[in-house]
C-alpha cells in the first residue's frame, strides 16, 4: 500500500520532509478506501510501515477502521534505507502463511513490486497514493517468485465505496470476483497531464 495523500513539500513548514502529514483530503479518502477493503474481505496478519509521519498516518488510519490489534510496526527499509534485498531480509523474519501489509513510498513500491514480479524487465507500476496490491508467494518472498492476486487503485476504491452508499450504479465485477480496471501499464514516454496533476502534492 502506498501512503495516503499528504501536504506538499514545503521546507518552510517541513525542513524534514520525514515530518510531512497527510492532507486533510488524504486522512478522509484513506479513510473511506479502508472501509472498502475491509468490506471486500481484504486481511492481514501484521502492519509494516515506514516511519515517515505520512505513511505511518495512513497505517495507522487503517488499523483503526480494521480495529487492528497488533501493533504497527516502523521499518525503515520502507523508507530511507530502502533496498529490495534488505526489504526482502525484514519480511524474511515472519511465517510463510503470515500475510503483512506493507505502507510505504515511491519510487520504493513500485520498484519492490516489479522485482517480486518479474526482476529484469522494465516494466512501470502505476502506484497510485492509497492504493494496494496482493503478491502471493508459495513459501517465503523471492525476487520473480511473486503472484499477482489484485491491485486496486483509489479510483477504483473510492466507485465501489459510492456504490454502496447508492450514489452511482453498481460496479462491475470481473468473472474471477476482481472489479473492473487497469492494473498494469508498460513503460511510455512519460505521465500524462493528468497524472502529473494528480500527483503533483506529493512525488513519493
């Protein structure tokens, strides 16, 4: 899961950009976008999270809406001393069958993603903020080992939550229970307009 939309760098405000929160927008979404999964059956053993205040906001507005027991743990291999082998090692140390929820930046998400896809080619994941994404593995995490099960954008996220308040019509469903939408997209020459916009508060 990628944090939640956060206030623009602003190093008049925020001369550590660790220190940088999310927006009142970005707390709200999240808020409604864990609703939704949590409805949707989405679950897991423990919360891993960068230390970074935007991204352990966002991990622990989660925990609440989920009314999480365990507590949620900082990783700093989710932040600044990002690797995907030292990533790699951290969730190492917990069981095969324990499923754990990662909450972390960009560029770092996408790039753990494609390596636990497919290591080796350029392909681009398009990790939106609040959005989330299922790997399975067999046994334990291996670089290319990966399975994809879902990813869901907060677009996504947010129609399905409109559809159960009855404010639109209901979503589509694909055949394999998924709903309907992009989930990868290859390499191009650069964000559109609209993607820049979108992001343009918060870059990671």
């Amino acid at each position: 899961m990628r944090h939640a939309k956060a206030l623009p760098r602003d190093e008049n405000l925020f001369g550590d950009d660790s220190k940088r929160p999310l927006s009142k927008a970005g707390i709200k979404e999240h808020r409604r976008i864990s609703k939704v999964l949590q409805r949707m059956g989405i679950t897991f053993d423990h919360i891993l999270t960068s230390p970074y205040d935007r991204a352990l906001e966002t991990a622990k507005i989660t925990k609440k809406v989920y009314d999480f027991e365990e507590k949620v743990v900082e990783v700093r291999e989710l932040a600044d001393e990002f690797t995907v082998e030292d990533l790699l090692n951290v969730l190492s140390k917990y069981k095969p069958d324990e499923t754990l929820l990662l909450v972390g930046h960009e560029p770092h998400m996408s790039t753990f993603a494609a390596a636990l896809l497919w290591p080796g080619y350029p392909m681009s994941v398009d990790f939106k903020k609040s959005a989330i994404m299922s790997i399975r593995f067999g046994e334990m995490p291996e670089k290319g080992q990966g399975v994809l099960e879902f990813f869901l954008k907060p677009k996504l996220l947010k129609r399905v939550h409109k559809s159960d308040k009855g404010d639109m019509g209901p979503v589509k469903f694909k055949k394999d229970g998924l709903v309907e939408g992009a989930i990868m997209h290859e390499p191009k020459k650069g964000p559109s307009k609209k993607q820049k916009d979108d992001d343009e508060d918060d870059d990671d």
